[in-house]
C-alpha cells in the first residue's frame, strides 16, 4: 500500500569489523551469529528487568530510558556485548511506566531504534513502554488456568471452518451501529447493541450469523504515515497493512492510544468477547513487508539483514509496498516465528492468515505450522499464496505451486473467486458463472471439490479440502455487489441480488474453507470503490441502515451458514472422500449441478442433490435415481418435482436430499 522510500539518510550497513569480519550480506553470517535464545527483548520484573537484543554488526548498544513516550533521555546505560551477536543488561530497579530505546552505533553512525520485541510502546508506537503484562490479562481469562486456548470455543476441524473478515473500525463506526466506542477493539466488543429498526448490530449480529471464526483485519501497530495515533480527531483511515511494531496492538484502536497499556488490555478483552460468544479469532499478519525498509527499527539494528536485496543492491520488491522481509535468514524466520507464537500465547489467537504469503519462504511456514501445532492443532492458518515476482528462488515460496509442501496451510483460491463473478482485473469485468458466462463452470467446479486433484483433468493446488480458501469477495477489489453492478448493472436489482446470493451459496456450500467479508450478507457496497485502503468511514463502514433495509438478504445468508453446518456432506475432512462422494451431474451449460452420495462425510442425508442455477428462465433437470428427492434449500426457485424430474427457476441454489 505504501510507496518507496528512497532513504532519508545514507545508510551504513555496517563495518565488518564489528561481526568478526562477516558481512551482514554475506551467507556465512547466519552460521555465525544465529542466536535460539527466547530472551530477546525486555523481561520486566518488579525486582528488575533483563534486557537482550541482537545486533551482530554494533559496535557498541545502548539502553536508552526515558520518563515518557516524549522528551529527553533519563537515562543512557551500556548494554554488554553477549554471545551471538547479542547485547545484554539487567537493571536492577522497577522499572514500571518507564519507556524505553536502543541506540546503537553501526560504523560511524548511531540510530536509535524501538525494540523490535517490544510488548508495549507509547503513541504511535516511537517508544517501546515497561510493564507488567500481567495486569492487561482480561477477568475471563483469570478464571481458566493458564492453558492457552481453554478460554475459547471448542476446536473445530479447518473445513467445518466458515470464516469471516472484520475490520475493528469498519465494524461499530457508523453512527446507527448503536455502540459506545465506535471504531475501537472495545465498540466490537460490546453485547447488546441495536442499531435501525431495532437490529443487532456489532457483536450481537457478527455472533448471530452462525460463522466459526472472525478474521481481524491488521490489529498489530501499524505506521504513523497512515495513521497518525495523536491525531485520532482528523478522520484518517488506513487498514494497517505496514506494519510498525509487529508485537504490539494498534493504537488508533485502543481508547487511549497514550496509555501503552490500553492497546493490549483493549485488544485481548475484544478476544475474550469473541471467546465468550463461542467464536474463534484468526489474526491477519503481515510478514512479507514494512512500511518503509530503510526507517524501520529492524534496518536500523541491524541494517542490510531483515530484507531481500536484488543483486543490483536495491530492495527486492514482490509486494509492490517497496521492500520484502527476507523470511529465509534464520534471525528473520525466528522474528516471525517468536511473535507468531507471542500472539498465540499472549492474545489466545486461534489462527493466522498471511499476507502476501507467495513472498514468505516454505521453511518458515511449516515452522510456524509444525509449533502451533504443539499449542493446538485446531489452529488455522491461511494465507495468499499468490505466484509473486520475488528474488527468493522459487521452490522456496510458499505459494500456491508449492502446496504439496504446505500441507495443514489454506490458500485463498482466485480461481472460483474469478470463476464466480468475473475476473477482479479485467476492466470489462467478464460476467462470471452467476452473470450467465457458461465458460466459468469450470472453474466454479474446481472450487466445489475443494481445489483438490478429483481427477487427471480436473485440478487446482490443493492436495487436501482444508489447503483451499473458498471465497467471492474480501477487502481486497471491489465488494461482490459493486462487481455485479458493474457487470451487471443493466439487469433488473432483483435479479443482481439473486446473483449475489448465489455467489455466497457457491462459497458456502463447495469443499474446503468457505470466506466471507463483513457485510457480505447485506450485498456490502462501497459505491465502487476498487481499493477502499484509505478511504473515509463513509465507503468502508459497516452500513446498519443497509443491514436493516436487507434483513432478508441476511436471514437468506443465516440460513446458507446453517445448511452447511447442518450438513458434513459440505465438509468432507479428505480429498479421497471427496473424490469417491462427490459426482457432477448432467445439466444444461448455464448449470451446475452435483450429488454428495452414501451419507458423504457422514451426513444424516443419504444422498444430496445440489443445483447452481445460473438463468433467469426455467429448466429441466433429470435427478439421479437415488430415491424420493425433498426439498433442503431454495424452495422458491423449485417449479416443480416430480419423481426423477426437477424444474427450476430463476438464478439461485435448491438443494435436495433423499434421506
Ligand atoms: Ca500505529
């Protein structure tokens, strides 16, 4: 999202004098200054706190103390250098309240930098802030022992997964969403608000629909440039994905973003709410980039490591926001993976989903895969794993292509997205399945069974159901409704919202993991707006007024939600039950119809019938002789059925089942 920064100052990456010799560039300096310990950072403690940072290439390092987030030094102490290129320090006094900095000197030049492990900071995240985390700890979570994810729903499977994509602010901050702190972790926490017509709105209806796991859009510190924390009154909006301080909440989100405790009591007790309303929490993390490489504190540590270079020297740029992490480097694998686990621990988050993951090496996401797992391996983790122009060589990307190595990992599958409803690119906006364009059925099928090889001709890059997100619409392009206004838009409204309801009933109903984006259920628009990333409340809020104007849409959403969950059969746990249940059934082309048979993933249901109907008029269809065919779902497009004989109408789903 951020544009590239040349450097505002030359940067000295260092005299290899201070690393033994070794050049920060150079292959050899992992081998000699990978540092395991689990001490990085400040470990406060009321009798004194232990600080540890890792700067191989400083030629001295300094713990900088202040009184606060603004003013001048207290304080500069001498930090003693220790193993592996470490720096260490233990100050013997309580140190609570206070804030802190390293300063460190890289060749002739001293940078002063925030601990890149820091657990709080002031505003804007300028300063790291000493604490004792303990007392952010939400009343919930005091009453479960200190197992992690006790406090929470009970584990799910990836596939019985039915994910859903919030952004904090977007959520509470119109002005009907009926909450007392519009736009902060605390408005999306609160129980029992009503907005127009007497709705639920926030929480009460994010709850209500019947998803598994809400996704939080960036909640990690994110740059001042895109919004300036002290000057929350200007109406900034930015969804965060530049990361500042990867271990710290957002401030813009806390209440008091000057109380560098409020950011993380705020954010946790958001968790325990979701917790309390049996819903799992999947924290969207980005890795693969910083706002700006060359001011970041990583670079100013240790400048030349935590970034991919080209061979010209220049910043490696596959993310199109000026710089990559280099994931592959062993202290920048250990960085992700350490705040990974923090927030797992910490924040009790019940996932992750990559950003950008196709930039993120294959070793580091297995990692991150295999040490969840042995805190709970119900724990989701999904990511982009788009093919990405990138130096890190490409068996290393996890990426789609590499999928057979990311086994347990979803990727988000732009092939039905695009198949759905039309390419996201293309400026003549092709119709997609639901817009009539017969060529999108395959595609749509690749996603029905869950982008898993169903057979020699019909594959995507899933190995397994739970490697392939299923979605038509998040944050990212424009909203499902804008696209079909645009694509549609000559076509009468009613017949625009049965095609968007059966976008969301291909999603819901296909193998693997389903997605949705906030306000998907009441057709979401953002008047057209392609990359809503800065843009004000008024494109990007939750819209309660709208809500309540499409209640029926939401019910109709509700009851998508239900019928899966009522349904293993849309939830098969393997790509070999999927191949041996699932048959395609003989349709007209602007059809696609499917049977889940022999009670497919244990179902209650013998067999089940399921009809994408993608026409305005009626057409017949043939059942398969399988027993006496009822009626499940999309009675109102059902003309008529009669023994073997189906008639639909309209653009829309019917399911059926012989029980
Ligand atoms: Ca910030």
């Amino acid at each position: 999202m951020a544009v590239q920064k040349e450097p505002d100052y030359a940067i000295d990456y260092g005299d290899p004098a201070a690393s033994a010799g070794i050049s920060v560039f150079s292959e050899q300096f992992d081998d000699a200054f990978y540092y395991d310990g689990d001490d990085l950072g400040a470990r406060y403690a009321a009798d004194g706190t232990d600080f540890k940072l890792w700067a191989p290439t400083a030629f001295e390092a300094f713990l900088v103390l202040y009184e606060s987030w603004q003013g001048e030094p207290q304080q500069v102490l001498a930090m003693e250098r220790s193993v592996k290129g470490t720096w260490a320090l233990t100050v013997r006094e309580d140190l609570e309240g206070r804030y802190y900095t390293y300063r460190v000197r890289i060749g002739d030049q001293w940078n002063e930098a925030v601990d890149p492990y820091a657990r709080a900071v002031g505003v804007n995240g300028d300063r790291g802030y000493l604490t004792d985390l303990s007392r952010t700890t939400p009343s919930a979570w005091l009453k479960t022992d200190d197992g992690l994810q006790d406090a929470g729903p009970e584990p799910v499977s990836a596939v019985d997964a039915v994910i859903y994509e919030v952004n904090v602010r977007d959520f509470t901050v119109h002005p009907a969403s009926g909450a007392a702190h519009k736009g902060k972790f605390l408005g999306l926490s609160e129980s029992g608000t009503r907005g127009p017509g007497g709705i639920k709105t926030g929480l009460d209806h994010l709850a209500d629909l019947g998803v598994t796991h809400v996704q939080l859009m960036p909640v990690y510190d994110f740059s001042t440039e895109s919004v300036d924390e002290t000057r929350l009154e200007d109406g900034q909006y930015n969804w965060g994905y530049d990361p500042k301080n990867y271990n710290v909440p957002e401030g813009s989100y806390a209440t008091d973003p000057y109380d560098p405790a409020a950011r993380v009591r705020e954010l946790k007790e958001l968790i325990a709410a979701l917790h309390s309303r049996g819903l799992r929490v999947i924290m969207d993390v980005v890795y693969n980039h910083m706002y700006d490489a060359y001011r970041a504190n990583l670079t100013k540590l240790v400048p030349g490591y935590y970034f991919r270079y080209k061979s010209d020297g220049t910043l490696s740029d596959g993310s199109f926001c000026g710089n990559e992490m280099a994931s592959e480097r062993r202290m920048v694998r250990k960085f992700i993976l350490d705040s990974v686990l923090y927030w797992a621990k910490e924040y009790r988050m019940d996932g992750f989903r990559f950003d950008l993951m196709g930039l993120l090496d294959v070793g580091t996401m297995t990692e991150i895969r295999m040490r969840l797992d042995e805190i709970d391996p119900s724990m989701i983790l999904i990511g982009e794993g788009w093919i990405m122009e990138t130096e890190l060589p490409w068996p290393d990307r996890a990426n789609q292509q590499q999928a057979d190595r990311l086994p347990r990992i979803g990727q988000f599958n732009d092939v039905l997205r695009d198949a759905v409803k039309g390419n996201i690119f293309d400026a003549q906006w092709s119709r997609g399945f639901i817009g009539g364009d017969t060529q999108a059925a395959f595609g749509v099928k690749l996603g029905i069974v869950g982008g898993i090889p169903y057979h020699e001709g019909m594959k995507l890059f899933a190995q397994e159901p739970g490697q392939c997100v299923n979605y038509a619409e998040c944050h990212d392009n424009r909203t499902l409704w804008d696209g079909i206004s645009l694509s549609a838009g000559e076509r009468p409204e009613e017949v625009r919202r049965q095609m968007h309801r059966l976008a969301s009933a291909i999603v819901l109903t296909s193998q693997g993991i389903p997605f949705l984006h906030a306000g998907q259920e009441f057709m979401r628009t953002k008047n057209g707006v392609e990359n809503s990333y800065n843009s004000p409340d008024e494109i990007n809020m939750m819209d309660w007024d709208r809500c309540f104007e499409r209640r029926d849409d939401v019910a109709y959403l509700k009851a998508l939600i239900a019928l899966r969950a009522g349904h293993p059969a849309f939830r098969m746990r393997s790509a070999e039950e999927i191949r041996s249940r699932l048959y395609f059934e003989h349709a007209a082309e602007h059809c696609i119809a499917y049977t889940l048979r022999d009670h497919a993933g244990g179902d209650a249901a013998a067999h089940l019938y399921v009809l994408y109907h993608a026409a305005e008029g009626d057409t017949t269809l043939y059942l398969p002789e399988l027993g006496e065919w009822k009626i499940v779902f999309g009675v109102e497009h059902v003309r008529r059925l009669e023994a073997a004989i189906l008639e639909a109408g309209g653009i829309g789903m019917i399911v059926l089942a012989v029980s």
